[in-house]
C-alpha cells in the first residue's frame, strides 16, 4: 500500500503528487489496480477525493478504469514509449528554441544553475534526486519559451514522459555512458541558448530526446529478448 505524507499543501494535491510519484517510481506497477477504500485509508482523505484524484491521474494517462475493477495503472508499451518521445521531441525542441529567442538573461542563468544540480544528482547516482533535477531544469525551460499553449501541452505530458524517464534511469542493462552523453547533450544545449543560436538550440534538444528514445527502444529490445529465451 503506497504511503503519503501529508503537510501544509492541500490534500488532494498531495494525494495526487503521491500516488503520481509511486507510479513513476515504479512503487506501484503496471497492472495494479488501485483500491479506493486501500488509498483514503492510507491517505487518510475520503473516497470521493480519492477518485477525484484517480480521474486526473487517467487524464494524464498513468491510470485507466476497467469495468468492474476500478483503476489500474497502465501497462508501458515500446509503442506508447515511440509515440511520447516522438512528440517530445518536437516540443521540446521548440521549448529550447523559444527559449533561445525569448529568455531573460536572468532566466538563462537559472538554466545554467539547473543543469549544474542535474550534474550533480548524476554523479550522486540518486535516480530520485536525477529525476527532480531534471523536472526542474526543464521547467525552467519551458516557462523562459513564454509559450502558455506550449507549456500546456508539455504539462500534459509530463507524468508520463517522467515515468519513462524513470524506467530509462532505473533498468539494470542502462549503459552508465548514457548519464554522460546526457550531460553533454545538455551542455550543448546551454551553449546555443547562451550564443542565441535558436536553430542550433533546437536541433541539439530534439537529437537529445531522440538519443534518449534509442537508448531506451534498446534497453526494452533487451527486455523482450530475455523473456523469449
């Protein structure tokens, strides 16, 4: 049964970012189905937010209801995972240019700062620390591109996105000299952003995204492979 630590935020936020965060953490796997009465018992909130919450989570697409069984978190599949990172790639690649053209000098340097915090949880190999630098540079990202439709969009998507991420950062056949060729790709990124090269920004942010697909398109290729043999 996942376990949520309440504070000052409201709670059905906070059941919210909990439940979200097991299901990217892999706590709670593909297929499980997610009891009501089980989560406002743990969560101490009352069912009905309880399935205000499991609604939201369908909407972002980590969970599906089944008929006569409730919520269950959905199963990742290789074509899922090609159509998230195809699109991410494309948005995200427009994130890197509108921020190139748009940023602050003030909001570049908090990007700098950012990727100086991602390297670092890198090196600390905290897959959970890797994954809330990462959220945090890229917000920095997309609120610099000043794109609200933008930033929607990559709102939307970002559950999901974050729990392949997840599942990239956590397999035990992830090649260590991905985490370096990430940092790289990233300081590339920095590089045009700070020379206000947007062309140059966005295809280093786009090839980012899709050297992160074929890594993980491998990674799962060797998953299928193990469970025929």
């Amino acid at each position: 049964m996942v376990s949520i630590r309440l504070n000052a935020i409201p709670l059905r936020q906070q059941v919210l970012d909990g439940i979200r965060r097991a299901i990217i953490d892999g706590e709670l796997a593909p297929g499980e189905r997610l009891r009501e009465n089980d989560l406002s018992v743990s969560s101490g909130v009352s069912r009905t937010v309880i399935r205000e919450v499991l609604r939201q989570l369908e909407t972002e697409g980590l969970v599906f209801a089944a008929r006569n069984k409730g919520a269950i978190v959905r199963t990742l599949t290789q074509k899922e995972a090609k159509d998230i990172y195809g699109i991410r790639g494309v948005l995200e690649g427009m994130a890197a240019r509108l921020f190139t053209n748009n940023a602050s000098a003030e909001q570049v340097g908090r990007l700098s700062r950012e990727l100086k915090l991602v390297e670092d949880a890198y090196q600390s190999g905290d897959v959970k620390r890797v994954l809330e630098s990462k959220d945090r540079f890229y917000d920095v990202l997309f609120e610099g591109a000043d794109s609200e439709v933008l930033c929607s969009i990559l709102k939307t998507l970002n559950a999901r996105i974050s729990r392949w991420r997840a599942l990239g950062l956590m397999h035990p056949k992830r090649l260590p000299s991905r985490s370096a060729s990430t940092i790289r790709e990233l300081r590339a990124m920095l590089r045009a952003v700070r020379a206000r090269d947007a062309a140059a920004a966005e295809e280093i942010a786009k090839k980012h995204v899709e050297n992160n697909a074929a890594a993980l398109m491998a990674l799962l290729d060797h998953e299928r492979i193990d469970q025929v043999a």
